[in-house]
RNA sequence: UGGGGAGUGGUCGAGUUGGCUAAGACGUCUGACUCUGGAUCAGAAGGUCGCGGGUUCGAAUCCUGCCUCCCCAGCCA
C-alpha cells in the first residue's frame, strides 16, 4: 500500500500507542506484527486484523512483521503459506524482508525451555493427557499437583533433551510450566509447554521430536522480534497473564499485549472449520468459491483491495463482541467498482426483439460512454441491428403502476441507440412469450428526441448477430439467516445454508467488446451490477461472476409488494 | 458456580479530566436530478446511553447493587 494513506479513524489500540509514544515506553518504537497459522486460508476476518496491525504501524510510522504461528506440524501446510502471503500482499501490505517463521526461533526456544527447567520452573511430566485434564480440575474446582512436579533439576533437564532425542513416542511425556494449580486462571494450572510429535514440520522437516505449544511460543515470538505492541482476538485476554509470566521468569523483552472484538458479518460464518465442511461436503466448489468469505474467494467474486481496506476502516475496533452488517461491505464494493468499472451492455435472459421497419441487414456503429464517473475513460463503439435481445425483466404484458419499462404500446429508450415503441407480443403455444415487434423513430438516433419528448425508461440491449455468447454465474447469499449460528433444536448451523445461493445462466448475450477480456477483468454491465471475468473462462465460452448488483429499487419495490 | 471481558438508535461505533439539542457511517424512509429505477444531491424518522439506587446545580461518563451476553477445563491456535 502507499507509504501512508495515513487512517484518521481512531480506537482505544491507537490511545494505548499514542500514551507509550508519549511516555516513551518503547523509546517511541511501533512494531506489531501479523501472526497467522498456516493452517487454512485467510479470510476477510483475518483483513480485519491485517490492517489493524499493518495500518497501525503506517500510521505511527512503525513496521510490522509478517509471521507464520507455525507451531504444530500436523496442521499446517506450504500450501497454507503460499496463499497466506499471496493475500496478505493483495490486500495491500508490504513487510520488506520481515517474513518470519515461529520455526526459526525453536532452538532458541527450546534454549529459553532449558532456562526455566534449571531455575525450577519448569518439569517433564508422564501422566496422560487424560490424567493431565483430571489433575488440572474445573472452573470452580483447583487442580491437584501432578505426582512428577518435583523431579530434580537434573532428571528433567536428561528427559527433555531425550524428548527432543526422539526416545519417547506421542503423548507420553510432556513439558509443563510449574505455576500454580490452584489458580482461579486455567492457563496457570501447569500449562503444557511442549509436547512429543514425531511429524515432520513444512519448513524444519524431521529436526525435531518435540514441538512448543501456542502460549509458550506466542509470546517468545514476540520478544525475539521486539514487537511493541502485540495485537490480538479477545480470547486471548486470560492468556495474558501466562506470557508475562514466562517472560518475566525468563527476565527477557516484554512487548505489552492488546486484545480486539473479532470480525463477524451478518448471514455468513467465520471459522476456518467451517469453511473446511464447506468446501469438503460440496456446498461450495472450493476455498475460493466466490460465495466464501475468504480473501480468495473475494478477489474470485470480483472485489478490489481498496474496498476491503475501506471496509476494514470503516468497521472501527472494539472490545465488544459484535455482528457488522454485510451491507456495509456491499456498500464499500460499490463505491469503489463504481469509480473505477468500465461500463458494458450484457443481457443475461434474453428476450428477442424485432425492430420491424429497421432495415434488414443494416449495421449501425453507436457511441457508448465508458464510464460517466470518469471522463477519461473515453468513449467506445457498440453495433446495433433490426434483431436485439434485451432483458426479459424489461418487458411485461400487463405492468403494475410502478413498472415503467416496456410494455404494449410503450415508449422507451434503448441505451445509447433509439427510442423504440412495443407494437406487438408474440407468444409461442404455451403462452410464453418468444418475441416482441417494435418500431423505432429514426429521429432518436442516439438517444434523444429533436421533440424534447421524454420516456419513463432506458433499457440495456445487445445486437443479436454481434452477440458473444457466455455465462453468467449469480451469487446469493451463502445463508438465509443473519445468524447462521442461531439454530432450531437438533439441527446445525448448516440447515441455515442457503439452497440457491448459485444460479448459473448459460444463454447470455454480451456486448461484443468484451470478448478476450482476461480472468479478473471487472466491470459494469449497465442496469445489472458489476461482474468479473472468472477464471473457468476457456476460448469457448466467457464465464462471469456477479460480483454484487447496482442498488436496485425496483427490486426492493417488488419485494415489498411479496 | 471460579476467573477474564463486554453492554450507547435496526447494525457498527464516537463520546471516557462529569456540562451546549448523545458524533459519524451503513441500513430505512422522503424529495431533487438523471440516456444505468445506478451514481450524485438535499432532507427525515429512529436512542429510557442494560436495569435500579446514590453523589452532584448537572452523569453515557463517578460510586453502588443487580441483570444479560461472550471467552476459558486441547499434548489446537
């Protein structure tokens, strides 16, 4: 992202930063950091705390660190590491040569473990994690001391370095931290500290047999890196005290921890675990289906980076638990693919229309604005023929009041062409409507009327013979309830997924122009809303992605009258 | 039930040294304009600041009871 685009919104992080640059805590030092776990794929929660951690630094004129948590073996993957910096880049942040790896500093974690062993703090413990979870006790009972709590110095300084040896299999032996069992904090009861896992590690292989747990490593991490600030979810508030405790004891730098409300958005969810059943029962076609709210999904359904970081802007940073509306992110798609989205004509249910006294094999070259928010977009050329296909949503037989498109004997325009007027409905044996005969004025060439007569209506059009031929993927709601999560008894969230979320229309008619346009391509398509050209496009057939439609108050007006 | 957090219009969210009619945004509803029923512009409605006491000339802001919601009992992060 350019240098600084400096946030002039606010939050309680940004007071805490402003009293330590005041008081000179950290010596007027800004360095936070972005911790994901290459476990899954990025989603448009983790762009919350994305530009939460790279936007605080901009703005203080500090740095942040792009770091993969990639503390356990068995989860995590490169292909996970590969998408996680792909995305991170696309939204728009850059960390120079600050990419760092919590697998970098297992020696010295694993030196920083041998510390506390020999001051005491810490002991290898035998019981089973069944028996660790009967010592540890409930939210309202103490734990008891395990049995192994005061082995010597020596014996637990031997049996570690025979952990990391590999002599003992999974799960027999563990490290654990000697705090207090008895605290009314369950993160203080003896946590876990590392544990025996013969698995090979994405990036150190098969070095080691042992592997350090989230709350031992976290906050080592963060020293190491001498971040100042280290943001984070709200559940970690009662780990808090569990890293300054490691810290203190191992007397080394202590950045200080702050704790933000996650992101939720109304009629989706936002678990990696369930974006995983998702995408393995078949509800979506994969991690980036264009209906997922992850980071590749977004930029699949046609989203630009600047309206995710507006978005994330926008929402602002709390403490409190809470639920944005997802109208808001329309919101800020809209505004931004309407500054920037060339506009097209595309008609995706065609409905034939025949301009009886057109000329038969005439071609007409009409100028088209390319984007009336921004001149410089110039202008481009659209044919126009006697046989058109404009959408079937513009034409009904017998309108209510409020319809004021085409219907029998009325006038309207066809955008950037003529004035044309319904003289005739042709219906086929079912009584379905095939095709519509019309008359144009001459007179109207371009749009306006020498008489200054108005229409109600414009309508989108495309020229039959010149049409390309392609598909148009529209996108729902992936759920019907704002809270997926709120469920009648003996179902699941997975009841609230909505059923028609895709509808696939394969017999559109696109302007010309927008043939060889490459995946990715974003644009208009006038009256319709913005679409994306998707990568499933072959040389045989364009594929298009509804990205989301313009606002729409007709839409609203019919859905008010259901 | 132990510990840790949070409660401001439909949804986010300012406000936190107590003091003008409790910001702003999204949503909703009007109207204007319009060759996209888009965009834009103008305006409106909507709040017992979780509840009850108290302090004070004056409280969303301070004190005090209570209520509700979220997180924690992985050798996950």
């Amino acid at each position: 992202m350019q240098e600084s685009e400096p946030l002039k919104s606010t939050n309680f992080i940004h007071e805490i930063i402003e009293k330590d640059l005041q008081s000179g805590k950290y010596q007027g030092r800004v360095h936070t950091r972005f911790p994901p776990e290459p476990n899954g794929y990025l989603h448009i929660g983790h762009a919350k705390s994305i530009c939460l951690n790279f936007g605080t630094a901009a703005k203080y004129h500090g740095l942040c660190n792009l770091r993969f948590d990639d503390t356990n073996p068995i989860k995590e993957e490169q292909e996970y590491i590969d998408s996680i910096i792909q995305d991170v880049r696309w939204i728009g942040f850059d960390w120079d040569d600050r990419l760092y790896f919590a697998s970098d500093y297992f020696d010295q974690m694993f030196d920083y473990a041998v510390q506390l062993i020999k001051s005491g703090k810490a002991y290898v413990c035998d019981l089973t994690p069944e028996e660790i979870r009967d010592y540890r006790g409930t939210l309202t009972k103490p734990g008891k001391e395990s049995p192994y709590r005061n082995r010597s110095v020596e014996e637990n300084l031997d049996l570690f370095q025979r952990m990391r040896a590999g002599e003992f299999p999974d799960g027999s032996r563990v490290l654990r931290a000697k705090i207090d069992m008895a605290s009314p904090n369950l993160n203080l009861r003896d946590p876990v500290m590392y544990r025996i896992l013969h698995a090979a590690h994405p990036r150190t292989g098969d070095k080691w047999r042992v592997y350090p747990m989230y709350d031992w490593a976290h906050g080592l991490e963060d020293s190491i890196e001498r971040i100042t600030h280290s943001i984070c979810t709200l559940e970690f508030e009662d780990h808090r005290p569990l890293y300054d405790w490691y810290l203190d004891q191992l007397g080394i730098y202590h950045p200080q921890q702050i704790e933000f409300a996650r992101l939720n958005l109304s009629y989706t969810v936002m678990s990696k675990r369930k974006f995983l059943e998702l995408v393995k029962d078949g509800y979506v076609r994969g991690w980036d289906d264009p209906r997922m709210p992850t980071i590749a999904g977004l930029r699949r359904r046609g989203y630009a980076p600047e309206s995710i970081r507006t978005f994330c802007d926008r929402i602002g940073v709390a403490k409190g638990d809470s639920t944005v509306d997802i109208a808001l992110l329309e919101y800020c798609l809209r505004e931004d693919l309407n500054k920037r989205s060339p506009r097209f004509m595309a008609v995706l249910r065609p409905l034939k229309v025949i301009i009886e006294n057109y000329p038969e094999d005439k071609t007409e070259m009409l100028e088209a604005v390319n984007n009336p928010e921004n001149p410089e977009a110039g202008t481009r050329i659209i044919p126009f023929s006697r046989i058109i296909y404009i959408e079937r949503d513009d034409f009904m037989e017998n309108p209510p009041k409020q319809f004021y498109r085409l219907a029998p004997g009325r006038e309207v325009r066809l955008r950037y062409a003529y004035f044309i007027t319904c003289r005739e409905v042709v219906k086929d044996a079912n009584g379905q409507i095939v095709e519509l005969r019309c008359l144009y004025d001459p007179a109207t060439r371009g749009g306006d009327a020498p008489d200054g007569r108005k229409v109600k209506a414009t309508l989108h059009w495309v020229s039959a013979f010149h049409a390309l031929n392609s598909e148009a993927r529209l996108y729902e709601k992936l759920f019907l309830k704002e809270n997926p999560n709120e469920v009648e008894e003996g179902t699941d969230w997975k009841s609230n997924i909505n059923p028609n979320s895709l509808e696939i229309l394969s017999s559109c008619k696109m302007e010309p122009a927008l043939k060889g346009k490459n995946p990715g391509f974003i644009c208009q398509f006038e009256r319709l809303g913005y679409f994306c050209v998707d990568p499933d496009t072959t040389s045989e057939k364009m594929v298009f992605n509804r990205t989301v439609t313009l606002r729409d108050t007709w839409a609203k007006l019919q859905k008010q009258e259901k």
